[in-house]
C-alpha cells in the first residue's frame, strides 16, 4: 500500500519544525510578558459543546466522531435509519456521534472556565497554543489541521483589555518582521445597523454574509443580500454605499466615527459601539484602522472585533482574529462573564514568512546539533563518549557519530549534509593527551583542551 495522508495536512520535517517552533516560540514569549497563563484542553470536545456556537456554516465544518462499537448496537434498523438522514442533513443524534474534534480554543476555553470557575482568580488571562480541525476545502492558507495560538481575558467589562491585546499583536508582528495591517470594528455597531433597517432579528444573516466581501467582492455580496429580499435602501445601508463606506479606513478613527453619529441613526446599540470604539482607539499606541465592514463570522462576538493582515507579499490573507465575547460562558451555565480574546493563526503566519523570506537562519540554528563527536574505532568511541556527556552537562547541543566505523569520511559527509558546523575528531592520540581539534567547515582549531573548546563554541567563534 502507498503511505499517503488526509488532505488538508501535513508531514513537517527538521527545518519546518525550526521555523514553526520560532514562530511559536515569539509568540509565547508574549504571552508570558503580558501575563497569561497556559493551559490546554481534550482534542476532542462533546457535539453538544461546539454544536451552535460558529454558526451554521461553522457547525457543517465540524469534525463528528463516530461513536465507538456502534457494530454492537441492539437497535440496527434505528441505527441504519440514522445513517441515512446524515446523508441528507448535517446534523446527527447520540445514536451516531457524540463527539466532535475542536473546531476553535475560544468554545472549549469557555467550556473550561465554567468547570474551572472555583480553581481560577478573575480576570483570568489565560494563553492556549493547540491544534483545531475544520473539515473545510483545503487551499493555500486553509488547512484541515492547523495551530491556533490564543489569548483571551475573561471576566472582565474593560476596554483597557482590547487595548492590550491590540498592542501585544503589534509587539509579535514587529519581532517576526511582518508588516500587517490592524483593522477594528464593533459587533455592536453591525447590530445597530440591522437595528436601522429594521431587521434586527437577521443580524447574524447579514454578518455571514457582508464577511464574504474581501473574497467575493462588492457585486456579489449585493446580490446575495438582494437574493435573501433586502431591498435597495437597506442595502445600500448594510453596503456602506451611502453611509458607511465613505469613511472606509483613509481617514482619521475621528472623523470616520464623528461621520457616523452625524447620520444621526436612532439606535442606542450602534451608539454604544462608536463610544467603545473611540475609547479604544484613543488609547492605542500604533496605527489601526477603523473598518466599518469588517465582520467576522463567528456567532458569539458581540463588542470589538479585530483582524489583522499582512501588507506584503501575494498571500495576505487574516492572520490573526479575535473580538469581545459577553455571555459566552452562559452557554454552559455561567452567565455574566465578559472575555475578549484574539488568535493567531500559525499556519498562515508561516506562509507569509516563507513568501517573504523572513526566516532567519541564526535564529533557527538553536535547534540544530553544534557538535559531532567523531572516532576513529571502538576504544575512540567510547572515550569521545564521555567528552559528549560532559558537552550536554554545558548547554552545548551535541551527538556522536553512533557506528564504529573508522573511515572519518563517511562521518564528515555526516556532518555536512546535517549542517553540524563543529566537529571533534578523537583519535588514539587525542585520547592521551586530552587535548583535541575542533574543525569548522572553514577553520581547524589544533590541541585545545575542553574548557577552551566550550568557549570557543559559545562565543561562536
């Protein structure tokens, strides 16, 4: 059989795995300066957990797990029944599936927070750094298996906290090189807007659908609304076309909110929404721009929401998100609990750096070996043995060259193809007098003792 693995996933090999771990590592970093603790929760989470949480669209990417031993069921004509409607509608009962892969850290961390909630000093900013699975179309960008690295503070109404997390984004995109764009928007106002046109029942319909824009274009977000009977006013609400998108993100934050209060719309909601987006925005110290039509399509954002793009290179897809959640912990019986959270998407900040070459090779190196024992038979061996222990008792990352084969060539060509960039060969000689050549692709370093080896391997000289 030809090995073969799902589509939407990946094999990654020595040197991924460096520049991933680099990414994740900045990140935690952060995490950790700004004060958040990490946890982790089950791969997989209860149907009843995730189902309803993403919306629609959302709940058709869940990954459903099939109950196991289902071939031991009493009941096989209910059983095959079952079967059957799960090929015509998306939703299953426990007779099939109880069980779901996580779809996002947002639901399964609110999920926690209500187990949790006698263990955990509020706030509580808590940090999560897992992979989540969508049974989505796989594409450049998009995968059926990614990382998500959140941060999220619950229990907490202030704003200060968004603001906060705005400046830590700013903090990682600027250690990993990226140029990005940091776009903000209030749920609050899109429901003010629905509240305007005198829909405010399809609030989550409209969002679903103006958050295709950016992929599918103005054109076909107006038909699609007019598709699902918006008329041509509420429309061009909805559109920004006569309101909203004169202000779209050339201006000021001041003068975009100041034009919309002077539309002079009756709704006390979307009113909230621009005095919380004034609030944050009057606060931060980098530039972020005010989108009006920005969306995002997760059910449970109800304050500020964020995303943030790359400004360079051909792929600039999001590469972070997040946003105020106000009640989502009342889901599962603990109402009242205020979060806001953002999330960055690895897979995608790698793509970005890989397109714009921003990986850097001495910054990766510290996962590679430094140093390759080598030996010219068995007694070397063993003697270059112990020299390895003591390296690995000094920090200094190291391996011996495991086969007792004399021919010292073979043991280079090992080296080099690893791209180990010291060596240490151990003949009888070197054995008696302890003292030892340290080569470099470039250099040879003759009768230096280990004290003088270890030295010279720090200082990278």
């Amino acid at each position: 059989m030809k090995p073969s693995i799902p589509k939407g996933t990946r094999d990654f090999n020595s040197v991924e795995m460096a520049r991933r771990n680099y990414i994740f590592d900045t990140i935690k970093k952060y995490f950790r300066l700004y004060g958040f603790e990490q946890i982790e929760t089950p791969a997989m989470e209860n149907l009843s957990t995730l189902t309803g949480k993403y919306g629609d669209e959302g709940d058709q990417l869940l990954y459903k797990i099939l109950n196991s031993r289902i071939h031991e069921s009493k009941d096989k004509e209910k059983l095959l029944e079952e079967f059957r409607l799960s090929l015509e509608k998306s939703k299953n009962t426990e007779l099939l599936t109880e069980r779901a892969l996580r779809y996002d850290l947002t639901v399964p961390f609110a999920r926690y927070v209500v187990m949790h909630q006698h263990e955990i000093t509020f706030p509580f900013r808590r940090f999560q750094m897992q992979p989540v699975w969508r049974a989505d179309k796989p594409q450049k960008g998009r995968y059926r298996e990614f990382y998500q690295c959140d941060a999220d503070i619950i229990g907490s109404n202030s704003l200060v906290n968004e603001v906060e997390l705005i400046q830590l984004m700013d903090d990682v995109y600027s250690e990993l090189k990226i140029p990005v764009t940091i776009k903000i928007n209030n749920r609050k106002i899109l429901a003010g807007i629905a509240e305007v046109i005198g829909a405010p029942e399809r609030m989550i319909e409209i969002i679903t659908i103006i958050d295709k824009l950016d992929k599918v274009g103005y054109e076909a977000v107006d038909e699609e609304l007019r598709s699902k009977g918006f008329d041509e006013k509420q429309r061009d609400i909805i559109l920004f076309q006569k309101g909203l998108m004169r202000w779209m993100p050339t201006n000021s934050f001041v003068s975009q909110l100041q034009a919309l209060k002077d539309q002079n719309y009756q709704s006390d909601i979307l009113n909230k929404g621009i005095e919380e987006l004034d609030f944050i925005l009057s606060r931060v110290k980098k530039n972020v721009q005010l989108d009006f039509s920005l969306a995002r399509g997760l059910n449970y954002y109800t304050g500020a929401i964020i995303e943030v793009k790359a400004n360079a290179g051909t792929f600039t897809p999001s590469i972070t998100g997040g946003g105020r959640y106000d009640d989502l912990t009342g889901i599962f019986g603990l109402p009242n609990m205020s979060g806001v959270g953002i999330s960055f998407g690895i897979d995608r900040i790698y793509d970005v750096m890989e397109e714009l070459n921003l990986f850097n090779a001495d910054k990766l190196n510290k996962e590679h070996t430094q140093v390759l024992v080598m030996h010219m038979g068995k007694e070397e061996q063993q003697h270059g043995l112990q020299l390895l222990f003591k390296l690995r008792r000094m920090g200094i990352r190291s391996e011996i060259y495991p086969e007792d084969d004399k021919k010292i060539n073979k043991q280079f060509d090992y080296a080099t193809k690893k791209n180990i960039p010291y060596s240490i060969v151990i003949g009888s000689n070197e054995m008696k007098t302890e003292k030892y050549t340290l080569k470099t692709k470039d250099d040879r370093y003759p009768d230096l003792a280990f004290e003088q080896i270890v030295t010279k391997i720090i200082n990278n000289k």
